[in-house]
C-alpha cells in the first residue's frame, strides 16, 4: 500500500520519525512536503496535494497527515472530495474510524514548540498508526449508507 505523508512545521519532526517506521514495515511512502522545517509554513500547502494524491489513486493509497493539533490539516483533506479524513487521538478512535467510517486519510497532531497541545508521543503515533492501517471497513450497510450519503454531498 502508498502512504502519502504531509506536515507543517508543528508535525514535521513526528512525521520524520514515522516515516522511517512505516518503510520499514513494507509501505510504500510518498512524502509531499514539507520536506525542510520552516516555521512559516501553512498546512494546506501540503495536506491538500497529499489528500489529492489519496482521492486520485482510487483507493490504493492512504494518507498520514500532522500539523499542531491535527484539525487544520484535516479541515484541509476534507475539502478534496473522496476524502474522508479523521483527527485522532486514541487507539479506539482510529479503529472505529476505519471500521465505521472506512477513513482514507488520518490526521495526527505534531503538537510542536508553538502550540499549547502536546501532541502526541511517537510512541502513541505508532500505535494508532498500525492500527489505522491495518483494519478493515467493516462492510456492514448502516456504514455503506452513511459513506454513499457522503458522496452525494459530495457531488452536489
């Protein structure tokens, strides 16, 4: 599976620490920026191409993106249709997010010198990450109808 990655400036060092973790359990990694840290920088500068890069592929890649607190890259990501992005914080989430929701991108907050939020632990990133990736939409129809209501938001 492609993983596309995005930060700012407040998640570049946690996605530069997962990026190595995710290589090295098999994925395919695509990083779309930033690519150095600048504390100027604005997350829709890159979590719009990532979330673009996800929607385009047709369901064969996923995306991770970080910024402070995780909601202003997946306010972002949302605004590509075919997007469903999610800001998680706990295990649980991320396995409801995908058995429910079938997420295709995942937002996680770098938390960051500037911020006021922690962030997470890379510790707490991995664990939420591998759980993410590896479950499955649960196929049931009251989430089947809810995503095709979804899509026609989308296309009106």
């Amino acid at each position: 599976m492609k993983i596309y990655l995005a930060s700012d400036h407040a998640g570049f060092e946690l996605k530069e620490a997962i990026k190595p973790y995710l290589q090295e359990k098999g994925y395919e990694i695509e990083d779309k920026g930033a690519l150095t840290l600048d504390k100027d920088d604005d997350y829709p500068d890159y979590g719009y191409p990532a979330a673009k890069a996800v929607a385009e592929s047709g369901g064969d890649s996923r995306g991770i993106l970080f910024c402070g607190a995780a909601e202003g890259i997946c306010i972002v990501a949302n605004k590509v249709k075919g997007i469903r992005a999610v800001a998680v914080w706990s295990e649980i989430n991320a396995r409801l997010s995908r058995e429910d929701n079938d997420a295709n991108v995942l937002c996680l907050s770098g938390g960051g010198k500037i911020n006021p939020i922690p962030g997470l632990s890379l510790d707490e990133a991995k664990k939420i990450i591998d759980i993410w990736l590896n479950t499955k939409f649960s196929e049931e129809e009251r989430h089947i109808r809810r995503i095709e209501k979804i899509k026609k938001l989308e296309a009106n």
